[in-house]
C-alpha cells in the first residue's frame, strides 16, 4: 500500500516542471517583492520557501478534509449535486463568457 500512496509524485513533478505557468508567475510577480538593495539570491530563496510551504499547508488541509469526507462525497446522491453545481457553474461561467456585458 505504502508504494501505491507515493505513484503520483512522480508524475505530478514532471507535470510542474513541464508547465512554464509557474515560471511566468513568479518571473511577473516575484521581483515587485524583491530589493534590489539587497541580497537578492536569499531574498528570492525566503520567497520561494515561503511559497512552497504555503502551497504543503493548503494541500495538507485539502488532502485531510477530502479524506475525512471520502465517506459523504461517495454518496451517489452528493455526487450528482457535486455534478450539478459544477456544471451549473461552468456553464453559467460559459454564457457569461459569450454574452460578456450583455448579461451583466
């Protein structure tokens, strides 16, 4: 079981690293943070950590919550309202998209 729980992390590690998404965040975002004046290789260094341990905490509180959970979003019915507010959702986002001002 112990292996079966580590398959993903691989996959998911070439998937970051493949996506250039990640890069033009933080080649955006990341120098309005960062003084010149200073360090700027522990600067960036104490940003990046600090993202990444952001990032392990949500995904810890998500993986906690969903598991704890795994028992009600099992339920057939919680499923197809899961189903239904998303697409709902999708949808609606879809007609806002093509209708733009129109639909306010």
């Amino acid at each position: 079981m112990r292996g079966r729980v580590w398959a993903p992390v691989p996959q998911g590690f070439v998937n970051d690293i493949l996506n250039p998404k990640a890069l033009v965040f933080y080649m955006t975002f990341m120098p309005q943070f960062i003084r010149p004046d200073g360090p700027v290789a522990a600067q960036t260094s104490v940003l990046g950590l600090l993202v990444v341990g952001c990032a392990a905490l949500w995904w810890g509180l998500y993986v906690t919550a969903v598991t704890s959970l795994s028992g009600l979003l099992a339920r057939p019915r919680v499923r197809r309202g899961i189903d239904a507010g998303a697409g709902t959702a999708l949808a609606g986002l879809g007609l806002w998209m093509v209708g733009g001002p129109a639909l306010g």
